[in-house]
C-alpha cells in the first residue's frame, strides 16, 4: 500500500471517527446542557459544537481496538468524550486574556470574546467535574470493575492535573519572555500537550482490559505522539496562515514564548518531530502492539497542515 492510499485512508478514518465522536458529544450536551439553559451553558455548547480534529478521542478509541482488535461496546465513545471536554476547557481557558488572549479557536471566535472572560471561565471549569461523571458513565457501559474504574479516573486525573497539562500551563506562563533550553521546553510540553496524549491512549488500553505493560506502553506511545503534535503546532505557528489553521498565526512570537521552531529552526523542529514520531512507533513495537491506525496517526501527528 502506497503512502499516498496510507494518508487518504486515515483521512477517511478520521472524518468518520470524529462525526461518530460529535454525535456521542451532542449527546452529552444535551444532557447536561440543554438548549433551555443560558449563560455559562451556552459558552459550553458553544466550545463544544465548534468542531476541531478531536484526535485525543480519536487515539483513545485506536488504542481501545488495538487491544481488543474489535469495535467493542458504545460506552468507549463516552470515555473518548471525556477527553475532548478536558481538552475544550483547557482551550477556553488557553484563550483567555490573562493566559493566550487569543481571538480566534476553531475558525470562530474565542468563548470570552463571545460571552465575556468570567462567563467562559466559569463554564470551562464545568466541563471539568463533567469529564469524570461522563468517564464513569462510559466505563459502567463497558462492564469493567470497580478498580479498572479507578484506575481510569486515576489516569485522567493524572493527565490534566497538576503532573500533567496544568502543570505545563503553569510552566508554560513561567517561562514566557525567558530562554528555556531543549530539555526544559521539552518537560513543559511533555505534559502540557504530551501528558493528554498519554492518558488518552491508556484510557482506551485500560477501557480495553490490556494488561499493565501494554497500558505503560500505550502511554508512552501517546506521551510522544503528544511531544510530535506539539513540535508540528510550533512549526505551523510560523508558517501555517490563520485560514488555515483556524486561529491566528505567530501568537507565540508575538507573547516571547520559546518554541521548538524558535529554538531549534523550522528545520531542526521538523527533525525533532520525526524523532518523537519513531520514538511512539518504537514504544509500541517494544510491547508487541502492531496497529497501522495508531501507527498512522503518529505520523498524521507532524504531517496535518492545521
């Protein structure tokens, strides 16, 4: 099979997977969010529906059927979801003015600029306690016991919590306007990008009853996939044009933050990606894992133009 048909058939895959994983999304806001609520519901839905790549779902459901090597039961898609509504809270809060202060997320408007910086960060930290009620809602689906259970709030918790993608927030904003070297820049977007990665792909090896070393590997798969996607994010961020990408291009120069690009060049930084690219291969060949969709998407990782 040609790299050409490789590419295309991810590319459908994906489309696929993301309607599949929207409709499960819609669900969920309409449960919890409904059309007759106003205020912060609305800032929630707002996120929500705005569409994106929803490739942390995406991950979790690839590493779910690698174990499994089947489609398995619908409750996985509410364990994917409870993914993307941590992943969109941290986007809202991303974009706020004493963070980011982008304009523009999704090919939209940022929620504060459309309902007021209290009101989106009110309804991003919403979606927080709602990850967790949805990931035990799909894990009960699935009819897996209650430390399997535990074990999967345990790793979400850890990937967007203070270990994780707050903690690379927080060294992310303390390091603006200074001059982190390789292996700095590299511990902030190890766990502000990489960590949701990570936990996204153990999620779907632990939603899948894998034993402990294929769930250690499915991390480390997801932990550098995560460090690809973020250094392929800092080479569209110099190159890539805001039409494209949905948001505006050049905002980390513009705030002093260092990037791969910066630090190392477009060139070095595309020679960084393609080294975490292989580094998530390898970890799963290590494991005995041989998947062409979690394969794929490692490389979909630095190769997406958005």
């Amino acid at each position: 099979m040609s790299a050409a048909r490789e590419t295309l058939d991810l590319k459908a895959r994906l489309a696929e997977e993301s309607a599949t994983i929207n409709l499960a999304l819609g669900r969920v806001v309409r449960e919890r969010w409904g059309p007759a609520d106003r205020g912060c519901a609305a800032a929630i839905r707002y996120a929500l529906e705005a569409g994106g790549k929803r490739l942390r779902p995406v991950v979790c459901l690839a590493a779910y059927r690698a174990v499994l090597r089947a489609d398995g039961s619908p409750g996985i898609y509410d364990v994917a979801c409870s993914l993307e509504l941590i992943h969109t809270y941290s986007l809202m809060h991303d974009d706020l003015p004493c963070m980011d202060d982008d304009a523009l997320r999704r090919g939209r408007p940022t929620a504060h600029r459309v309902f007021g910086s209290p009101c989106a960060t009110v309804a991003a930290a919403a979606m927080i306690p709602a990850a967790f009620v949805v990931l035990e809602r799909g894990a009960t689906a699935l009819a897996l016991d209650a430390d399997r259970r535990t074990s999967m709030a345990h790793a979400l918790g850890r990937a967007a919590g203070a270990g994780g993608m707050v903690g690379g927030q927080v060294m992310d904003l303390a390091a603006e306007g200074g001059r982190p070297d390789l292996f700095v820049l590299e511990a902030i977007h190890r766990r502000k990008t990489g960590a949701l990665f990570a936990g996204a792909a153990r999620l779907g090896a632990l939603a899948a009853c894998a034993p402990p070393e294929t769930v250690d590997a499915m991390g480390a798969y997801g932990g550098s996939l995560g460090l690809a996607f973020q250094v392929a994010d800092d080479i569209l961020d110099e190159t890539g044009a805001a039409t494209v990408l949905g948001k505006d291009a050049g905002r980390d120069r513009v705030r002093g933050k260092a990037t791969f690009a910066t630090l190392l060049g477009v060139a070095g930084a595309k020679e960084r990606a393609t080294a975490a690219v292989a580094d998530a291969v390898a970890a799963l060949s290590g494991a005995g894992v041989q998947d062409d969709v979690l394969e794929a998407l490692a490389r979909f990782s630095v190769e997406r133009d958005r």
